[in-house]
C-alpha cells in the first residue's frame, strides 16, 4: 500500500522482486545497493540462510527524488524463489505496490519460471489483487549465459499478454522501451492483447537493473496520479 | 466499473499524524516507555512519539511487520487467528507489539524504568482508540482523497525527470 504522507512530505511504496530460486533477485538489489549514493539508501537487510539463499527476504529503501516537495521513497523487496518458502513469499506480496518478475533465461530453468509466474498469479488473487492492472514488470535475467533461451520463446512462455476487454483501453500503446513493439495491441483474429513491459538483464554486471527499477518506479508512480 | 488493483493508497494527514501523536505521547507518559512507534502492516513507519530512535527506522519497521506476520502465520498453525500482541525481552532494552485493527503494528520499546506489566496495561486501553484513528483516516484516504489530486495530478514531465 503506497502511503503518501502529508506530515513528513514522503510517498513511500512497495516494490516486490519474485521468480523462480537462484535467478538473480537478490543480485538486482545488491546492485542497486552498490551504485546508488549511499545518502539515497538505506541498508540491505537480508534474511538468508547460512548458504546466502534468502529465507525471507531482502530489503533495501531507496529514495528517488522529489515531486511536488514530497520526497519518493521505494522500498524493494526480493522474495525467496524457492518452492517450498510458498508462506513467506506470499507475506512479502502483502501491500504491494509494483511487481518485477525476474526470470532466469537458462532453457533449463524455463519449467522453474513457468511455476513461479503461476504461484505469483495465485498469490496475488489470495490477496484481492489484479497483476495485469497494476504495474508489473518482467526481467529476464542471465541473458549472457550460452543456454539462454531466445528472448521469443520466454515471451510467449512468461508473458503472452492478457485480453483487454475494456473499450477504452482498447487502443495500440506502443512499448516505449522496445522501438517498434507495443505493450497493447490488436492480434489478427481481432482480439486486443496487454504484456508486461520487458527488459533483458544481467543482474550480475548490472545491465538492464536500472532500466527495469526505474520503469516499474515510473509505473507505480504513474498508478498513484 | 475499474476492477480492484493492486493495495490501495492512505494518504495521512496532518490532522492524522497530530491525532495520533497525542494518543502516543499520552501512553508514554503513563506507561513511562521510552518510544512508541506505529507500523502499517505492509513494513512502512505511520509515526512514532518519544526518545528519538537512534537505530535505523525503516529497517525496524519493515522487520517488525514480518515479525507479526511470520507470527500470524505461526498463530493459524497451532489453531489461533492470530497473536495479538508479541513480547520482546532483551537485557536492558525490550519491545511490546500490538496489532491495531489489523492495519497497524503498535511497538513499544521499554527499559528497566518500567515494567511489562504497566506497559501492557497502558497499551491496551489505547488500542481500540488508535484502531478507530487509523480506520478514519483509511477511510477518509480511500473515499474522498481530497488532497491527492492536486499533488499527484498531471506530474508526468516530474516523474520523468526523476529518472533522467
């Protein structure tokens, strides 16, 4: 729940990192963690087991800047990817204002991905929550490894696109990361599709962190106006 | 009709923060703890009243909302709804949470100045007024939201920069 705070001038929202174990959730933040000035955050806390794998979460406060005298402040979230934390993870999602699904390239991890995306769904439903409208994002990490699966395949995998059935909303939005793509659109048999932006990373050296922090940033302060 | 989203927003006011600062330093003076804080269950600070926290607040707040969460949890699996109230003991320092209105999280953070006993006493009988502050204010925020559109309204070219 986003909370605009009017006494100490701050809006501070909720962004959550999920997706499948071992798929570089907790790196994203670590490298947030590492290139933003130390006065715009605040610390990484991680619940992790001895293995460093997260246990409960990571948490790392960053501030943005300011609108209209109101400092942004975003709290970011990763949750543990593996299958059986399913009671943690679904605590992290509570209030959450903006979702970035980090999936792991690997074509061997493609089934692991699948399985997240699906309990990321369920999760949000269990809460009252609609993920196709609110701000989501995807990330599909790893993209220097050798196995990674062509960027098609894990599109039409993870992030295929919903039905817009809202009249209004029927219209072509074009991707304004992707030259030439559209977030919504019109398929030849006449229906009007939606997908979650996307962005290709390597969280390990930091390319595409930024770029997908700042849309889903964008896209909750968006949701708030 | 738009279907539900995602959480809601509360925008606190003000008039909030003073209503529930007075409730605050009211209980501190009576139960003689060092602090109170107020933490909305989502893991952000609402407010808080007394000694000036010297630890990191957003930390804290954010581990004592999975602290009562991962409790819940722990409370349905023996049979219970919930633990409304949690209890901390350190050597020196410790802490006493409460649930308000299953929104907020009351902590309280105490030395040997005082005992458990006062400070429970003293917190519950400003729960329920808490609760019904925190119920307002959420309800006010969600139905009229009056000062949100002039903040939030028509700040794209804002949002933008941010990110340049």
């Amino acid at each position: 729940m986003s909370m605009i705070n009017y006494a100490s001038r701050e809006i501070n929202c909720k962004i959550v990192y999920y997706g499948p174990g071992l798929g570089g959730k907790t790196t994203n933040l670590e490298h947030v963690y590492k290139k933003v000035a130390p006065s715009t955050r605040g610390k990484l806390i991680s619940l992790a087991t001895e293995s460093e794998r997260t246990l409960f979460f990571d948490f790392l406060p960053v501030d943005l800047g300011t609108i209209r005298g109101f400092k942004t402040r975003f709290h970011l979230y990763t949750v543990p990817g593996q299958v059986y934390y399913n009671a943690s993870r679904k605590l992290i999602l509570k209030g959450v204002d903006g979702i970035v699904f980090v999936a792991d390239s690997q074509v061997d991890r493609m089934e692991a991905n699948q399985e997240s995306m699906q309990n990321l769904y369920d999760n949000m439903v269990e809460y009252g929550y609609d993920l196709t409208r609110m701000p989501f994002v995807v990330q599909y990490n790893k993209r220097d490894l050798p196995n990674a699966a062509p960027l098609a395949e894990l599109q039409s995998a993870l992030n295929p696109g919903w039905e817009v059935t809202e009249p209004t909303r029927q219209r072509l939005t074009p991707d304004t990361w992707h030259a030439g793509e559209n977030l919504i659109e019109q398929l030849p048999t006449g229906e009007w599709v939606e997908r979650a932006p996307y962005f290709e990373a390597v969280a390990v050296t930091g390319d595409g962190v930024f770029d997908t922090l700042k849309a889903v940033s964008k896209l909750v302060l968006k949701s708030l106006s | 009709m738009r279907m539900p989203i995602g959480a809601s927003s509360w925008s606190f006011t003000e008039e909030d923060y003073s209503a529930l600062t007075q409730v605050l330093q009211r209980f501190l003076f009576d139960s003689n703890a060092r602090c109170a804080l107020l933490v909305d269950r989502s893991g952000q600070l609402v407010t808080f009243a007394g000694d000036r926290p010297t630890f990191d607040v957003t930390a804290f707040a954010t581990l004592t909302a999975a602290d009562f969460s991962a409790n819940d949890q722990l409370a349905r699996l023996i049979g219970e709804s919930d633990f409304n109230t949690l209890f901390h003991q350190g050597e020196k320092e410790s802490m006493l949470l409460a649930d308000v209105a299953r929104r907020v999280i009351l902590v309280a953070l105490f030395d040997n100045r005082t005992t458990l006993g006062l400070v429970r006493l003293k917190m519950r009988a400003i729960v329920d007024e808490l609760g019904r502050l925190i119920e307002r204010s959420l309800q006010r925020s969600q139905l009229s939201n009056p000062q949100r559109q002039p903040l939030l309204g028509d700040v794209d070219d804002e949002i933008d920069r941010l990110f340049q």
